[in-house]
C-alpha cells in the first residue's frame, strides 16, 4: 500500500495477563504496515509486565500506577504519533484488515472519525451487533444527536480518527461507566464529518463474571447522572424525547440489577428518573414501549403514582 500513514492504537491493560496476547498479536498481524502499538500498563500486579517485556522491541510501553483505564487512554492519546488513533481493549481483538480498511476509506472518503461494526463473541459463539444506522457520512450535528438520544452506541474502541482531533478532548477520570459516551460526543462535537461502517472490524469477547451489586450500582449511577448532565450541557433543557428516554432506560435497566434489599438504591433511581420527567416536561405517557414495559418489570411503577394517576410527572 502507497503512502501509510502511521496508526497509533493505544491497548490500556490491568492485569490482563490471561487476555493480553490476544490483544496484542491481532495488532501485529494486521495487514497494514505502519503501526505504532502503545500499551499502557495501569500498575498491573500479575504477569502483565513480564509478558509486555517479549513485545518490548515491536510495541511502546508505557508504565504507570493504577489510576484507572480513562487515565491509561488518555496517557496512550499523549503519546501517540501516528496520523490516526484507535483503541483497543485487552481482552479484545480486532480482525486483521482492520486498519487497512479504515486508512483506505478515511482516504476515499474524505472524513473526519469512521465508526464501524463488531461481533460479539459468547462462550464460542459469533454474533455480529446490528449496525445501527445506514452505512453512509453523516453530518456532525445529525450524528451527534443520534448519540445523544442513544440510537448509536458510544462505544470508543469502535472508532478511527484524526489525532489531531482525538488529542483535544479526552477520557473522563472521575467516572468508570458511560466514560466512552462522555469521550465520543467530545470527539464528534470536533469533527465535521463522520463515516458510519456496517464493516464488523472489532471483536468482543463477553464472559460470565460476579460484580458486587452495591459497587456496581453505584459506579453505574455515577457515570449515567454524569453523562446526562454533559447531555444537558450539549442540548439544553428540554433535551427532547428521545434523549430523555434513552436516560431514562438506562436508570431503569440498572433496576435490573436490585433486589428489595437495596430499598435506598430503589429510591435514588426513581428520583432521577423523575427529575429528568420533570426537567423535560414529559409525562408517563411520553415514555417509550420499552420503558414503559421495564417500568412494570422492575415494579417501579406503583412508586409512581403521580405519573400514572394523572398523567403528569410528580413533583
């Protein structure tokens, strides 16, 4: 291939020792030849060092202390020197024409960030995630606000882009969930155009584990309140009812997660929940099928009895 810019693609790694190669050795079979490899070690204390040091003379390592996995992203984003940036999470892959496709349509089509497709992979199983728009450039503001009410999933390490763009925004330190929504409107709000692939480029691999519900749901809560004050900061109020219900959803899916121990977790939920009916002049009635359906599954509904009863929100 003709004229290879360089790709920077930054790996973040915890002790990921059972996954790292894995990682790793679907960088260094890419078909593409001009790859800068950055591995960010986040003070890993298993054999993630020692298995960094047999890559050390093909990829850049960095070593820091545990901060977090937005730090380790944004230490990779200081250090990269290619032309384009992606990320790459340690117990996933992506496949080998990866960024050989994305060089090629950045240069064909003459955009800013492409966004492309994976498959999920479940104790041996491959599925392939439905793209979620028509393939096709999208506008800034069209594609933003598609972000914004949830119809195009952020995630980050599904996308390819300038780093000159990459390199004015960044990962937010104080939240472990939704940071990849916080990240990609920041980045989309920078761009002009971007490229919506059905191309399934990245390669999740999803297992079975235990998480402490109370850690959890309290993480999960952090990072949706977060993301939906960024949300309000972006739109202003009212957001719309799309935006409101794809928030909504989110604090009622995290519902999921609770069992009638958790009453003050019960209680934080739906007072977000009626908050953002609230601020947005929206009534129960407004809500989606979807929402209106995990309302009545998580029981949620009967502590609201101002939003069925009169069909306003409770106040």
């Amino acid at each position: 291939m003709r004229n290879c810019p360089r790709v920077s693609i930054v790996i973040p790694v915890f002790n990921g020792e059972k996954y790292l190669c894995r990682s790793i050795e679907s960088v260094l079979k890419q078909t593409y030849p001009n790859i800068e490899l950055i591995v960010v070690n986040d003070g890993s204390t298993d054999k993630t060092t020692e298995i960094l040091g047999h890559y050390q003379k093909t990829i850049k390592i960095i070593e820091k202390q545990n901060t977090g996995v937005s730090d380790s992203r944004n230490i990779g984003i200081k250090h990269a020197s290619g032309e384009y940036v992606m990320f790459l999470d340690v117990d996933d892959e992506i496949t080998a024409d990866a960024v050989s496709y994305c060089v090629e349509t950045m240069r064909n089509v003459g955009v800013d960030i492409i966004r492309f497709n994976g498959q999920l992979r479940y104790n041996n199983k491959i599925r392939k995630m439905r793209p979620p728009l028509n393939e096709g450039v999208y506008a800034k503001d069209e594609f933003l606000n598609e972000i914004l009410s949830g119809k195009i999933p952020s995630f980050a390490c599904f996308l390819f882009a300038r780093t000159d763009l990459v390199k004015k925004v960044f990962f937010p330190k104080n939240i472990s969930y939704m940071e990849d929504y916080s990240f990609t409107i920041d980045l989309v709000s920078h761009s002009q155009k971007i490229y919506l692939s059905s191309r399934p480029l990245y390669v999740y691999y999803q297992e079975s584990t235990s998480v402490s519900h109370s850690i959890d749901i309290k993480r999960r809560l952090t990072g949706i309140s977060y993301s939906y004050q960024k949300t309000t900061a972006k739109l202003k109020l009212p957001i719309g009812k799309r935006a409101a219900n794809y928030f909504i959803g989110i604090y009622l899916k995290t519902e999921l997660y609770l069992d009638s121990n958790h009453s003050y977790w019960h209680k934080k939920i739906l007072g977000n929940v009626q908050s953002i009916l609230r601020e947005n002049h929206l009534t129960y009635n407004n809500l989606s099928l979807q929402n209106k359906i995990l309302f009545i599954v998580t029981k949620s509904i009967i502590s609201l009895p101002g939003i069925i009863n009169h069909g306003r929100a409770t106040k």
